[in-house]
C-alpha cells in the first residue's frame, strides 16, 4: 500500500463533491449524519481557529473520490458551507488576521448560532480557505483497506454492526451493500437505525434465514453468531441474492408505505425470497403481510417471540416458524 497526501481546501473540497466527484458512499465506510450539532461546530471552530485536523483517508478508484476514514468531517465541512445547519449557540468566538488601513490586525468575530451565509465575509473568506489533509491510498489490496479500517476505527465507538464490515468479502459486502441501499429499506428502517448499520445487519439476518436448512441453523442473532455465519458461510449465501433483490423490488411495488417491527424484518425478507424461489403468487404474501401488521398489536401467540431476548435462537425461530405457518396459505 502507498500513500500521498495533499492539503486541499473547502472550497475545493466543496466545488469537488458539487459535481460529482467526491461521495460518501464506499462500502467500508459508516454513513454520514453521525454527528450532533456541537460536535459539527466544534469541528466548524477547530478549522477557523488553527486547532488540527485529523487526515481524511481516501481512494481514487475512476476519478471518484471515496472516504474510508473522514466522512463525518468532509461531510460536514460541506453541508456547513452549503448552509444546511447553523452553530451551536455556545460556540467560542474566534479570532483571525485581516489587513486593516495597510496593516495585519487580529480581529475578534462572533460565530455561535450562525450558518455560513451568516458569517462576516472575513470569517467566511477565511473558511472557505481553510484546508483538510487527504491522504489517498494506491497500490492497495482490499485485506490492506480493511486492515487500515478496523486500526483507523479501533479506538472509536463504532458498532459491532458497522465493525462487522471488516469480516466480510468483497464479493459479501458489495451484496448487503445493494440489498441494504435498496428503496425498499428505506421504507422499512429509519434513519437512524440506518445511521448505526441496522439496515446491514436486516440484510445479513435475512440471507441467514434463507440458508437454513436441515444442515445448518442460523436462526440465533446474538452478535457472536452473526459474525460467524459472516466469516464462515455468507459467501455461500450469494446466489441468494438475486432472487432476494427480485423480491425487494416487488415488495417496493406492493407497499407505497410500510410500518413493521424491526424484529420482524428478517422474516418479511425471507418469506419474500421464497414466494420468489418458489413462484408463488406475491400478491397473495402482499395479502398476507398486511393481515398480519393489521392484527400484530392483539397477536399474542406471535409475540411472545419479541418480549424479551428477541436475538435468542428460539425466539427467532418462534418468530420463523411463524411465518412459515402463514405462508402455507399461498
């Protein structure tokens, strides 16, 4: 693995992800939003008051630029200049040079609850000015960039969801990766459980499932057993995909809204994937699925599957069963 490094400013940095050429979106990466809005104007701050930065590491893989670590701090360098939040109100003044009457003064400016179109056009000057430190990785291996993740996050409080990242292969990754970003997610998670990986791990929960059988038991979703069924068999799991994405698009053309508890996702995914397999009647499972969240709040016998230890192997295989019971009828 190689290295370069460059200073590059957030006018730059802005001009670059405006068209296209800058994106948050890499696999390996956590997505953006995690910061709250003091730790945004803290970082705001450190830039205007010459407080360091850490580098933002990156790979240019056809002219595009991707974060691995640093999306939370280039994102927010961005959407700060885009004026898309203000600071916070306890944000500490700040002070910077500015050529007065001939002359080099220090100058004190108030920035606590402003966005950047706010700002007196010195503060903004300088901002605009102001530089973050990408550092671009070539020559590399996809084991390097991982390696380079987990040690780059190993101090950090990331998830063992989003962690789970470094575990998988390529080929496994650039699967949950489509399934998860699929619109049909979006209609099923929030944005925070997709913030902190929840929407992955649906994905992964749904390929265990699928490849239950009378060999192999992935119906426990405690943490441990996830990471093994990852490292062991999910590779094995790829063929499914296919005919699990059919189904995400068929849900997506069945449901124009969908409220569902998390714990029940999974199941969904997985009974979708063997109405698919089997070539059954979809429109009969769409039925099926909205008779089932129409009657969940008085439906006893399912949900003492999700009172307690809902990633308990017998809990998930009460919840399994149960969907395998009422898919008898298509």
């Amino acid at each position: 693995m190689k290295t370069s490094s460059k200073e590059r400013t957030l006018q730059w940095i802005t001009n670059q992800h405006k068209k296209g050429n800058i994106s948050f979106s890499h696999k390996l990466q956590r997505p953006i939003g995690q910061w709250n809005p003091r730790m945004k104007s803290l970082l705001i701050h450190s830039l205007l008051s010459g407080i360091p930065v850490n580098p933002i590491y990156i790979v240019d893989e056809n002219g595009t630029l991707y974060t691995l670590d640093g999306s939370q701090r280039t994102s927010t360098c961005i959407s700060y200049i885009n004026n898309e939040f203000s600071l916070s109100k306890d944000t500490p003044n700040i002070t910077i040079q500015i050529k007065e009457d001939g002359e080099t003064v220090s100058k004190e400016y108030e920035i606590a609850g402003k966005k950047f179109k706010k700002l007196d056009e010195e503060v903004q000057s300088t901002l605009l000015a102001c530089s973050l430190e990408f550092c671009t990785l070539s020559d590399y291996t996809d084991d390097e960039v991982k390696e380079m993740f987990r040690r780059q996050n190993a101090g950090k409080p990331l998830s063992g969801k989003l962690l789970r990242i470094v575990h998988e292969s390529d080929a496994v990754s650039d699967a949950v990766y489509s399934l998860a970003t699929h619109p049909f997610m979006g209609k099923l998670i929030t944005p925070t459980q997709r913030k902190n990986g929840t929407d992955r791990d649906l994905i992964i929960q749904a390929l265990m499932l699928i490849c239950t059988n009378n060999e192999n038991e992935f119906t426990s979703f405690r943490n441990k057993d996830i990471d093994v069924f990852v490292m062991d068999y999910a590779d094995k799991s790829l063929e499914k995909v296919s005919v699990l994405l059919d189904a995400l698009d068929s849900f997506d053309e069945s449901f124009e809204e969908i409220k569902i508890p998390v714990t029940s996702i999974p199941m969904l995914l997985y009974c979708g994937y063997r109405v698919k397999k089997d070539k059954k009647s979809f429109s009969k499972l769409v039925e099926i699925v909205d008779e089932f969240l129409n009657g969940y709040d008085s439906n006893e016998e399912y949900k003492q599957y999700v009172q307690s230890g809902t990633s308990a192997q017998e809990n998930v295989r009460g919840r399994l069963d149960y969907w395998k019971g009422l898919m008898k009828a298509i």
